[in-house]
C-alpha cells in the first residue's frame, strides 16, 4: 500500500508540472537529489528509479545533486530542478524557501 501511494504521489507530482503541452514534454525533467553519498554513488542508487520513471511517464529525467540540501533548495527556486526527493527536514526548508 505504502509503494502504491507513493507511485501515485510520484505520477501526480510529474503530470502536474506541464502535462499536455507538447513542447514540454520533449523536455527532460530535472529530479534534485540530497546528497548522502557522493554524487557518483547517489547517481548509481537513483539510477534504477529513474529509469523505471522514465518508462511509466514517458520522458526523460536527469538527475542532479549538489554538495548540500540548499543547493538542491536554491536550484528548485531557481527553477533548475522540477522536482526533488526530500527528506522530512529538508522538504520542510524547500517548502519554506522554495516552494516545493
């Protein structure tokens, strides 16, 4: 039940953020990540989620980390980043600074 709300979070998340223009969707999606690891290692953890992604949305995403959580923050208000997986704590500051 739990992964199944998840995936619907996910799929609600990715179609509100420009479904039905055509233009965007020959775009990529950036997908911010926080760093826990080193970027290549959280590359290589993300990798299979993303790719699974891909095929469900039918776009392609790229993944993006930086050396801290407010990196990924600020890119999100910068709107270099569409979406980000977050942590309780983190989502919580993106919320406030970024409007995630």
């Amino acid at each position: 039940m739990k992964k199944f709300l998840i995936t619907i979070s996910v799929f609600l998340i990715l179609f509100s953020l420009g479904s039905g223009i055509s233009e965007a969707r020959k775009k990529c999606l950036i997908m911010g990540l926080i760093p826990a690891e080193d970027p290549k290692s959280m590359i290589q953890q993300y990798t299979p989620m993303k790719n699974w992604m891909e095929k469900k949305i039918g776009r392609c995403i790229k993944l993006f980390t930086a050396t801290d959580y407010t990196g990924v923050v600020e890119a999100m208000r910068a709107k270099k980043v569409d979406f980000a997986w977050f942590g309780p704590f983190s989502y919580v500051l993106a919320n406030e600074r970024a409007g995630a």
